[in-house]
C-alpha cells in the first residue's frame, strides 16, 4: 500500500517493479506515466557508448536524406519540425564531431 502523502504530483512511486511518477492525484484516483526510461543512460547513436548527460550533442535528422541539424546551433532547416523530421539522437562529443564532418547521421 502506497501512502496518500507520496501521492502527490511528481512525485516517483514503484508499483509491481515499475517506476512510476504521479501526474495528477486526487479522490477519484491517480493519473501516473512511466518513467522508467529516465532511469536508463543515453548512448551515443554512432558508437553506442553510455554518454555523460552534460556532454550529448543532439542532432534531429531528416528521414528521407540523412541530413542533420545540431539541435539549438544556427537557423533550422526548413524541414526540421515538419514530417520529413525522424526526430532528435544523441551523441557523443567525438562522435559529433564526425557527424558534423559527415553533414549526415552516423549509426552504430
């Protein structure tokens, strides 16, 4: 049995070996998201190495060319945002550099 204290939003609870955190509580039950996958580490998409979090460069991608974009780093291109967007992936500060060389995605 979990307390009514520790339900309050934010706040992470394990249920059954998940991680859970509370978005919202209240008399009629409570509203959770995993958060599971905060537990895990980011890897480096090229490399596959375990990433330190206050060094990942990332980089959206177009699905269609491969073309990259470093995330905060200039103007977007026009499609980054739009559909053509495969979305963001993480990398290393050695492996952005090649990517960055490449002007395309690397992968492992």
């Amino acid at each position: 049995m979990i307390s009514k204290k520790r339900l309050t939003p934010g706040a992470n609870v394990k249920i059954n070996g998940y991680t859970l955190q509370v978005v919202k509580a209240g008399d009629m039950g409570v509203e959770v998201t995993s958060v599971e996958y905060l537990d895990e580490p980011e890897h480096c998409t090229a490399c596959e190495r375990e990433l330190n979090p206050e060094r990942i460069v990332w980089f959206e991608m177009n699905a269609r060319t491969f073309e990259v974009w470093e995330e905060n780093k200039g103007t977007p291109p026009a499609w980054a945002g739009t559909e053509d967007s495969q979305g963001c992936f993480p990398y290393g500060p050695c492996c952005a550099r090649k990517v960055r060389k490449a002007g395309r995605a690397i992968f492992a």
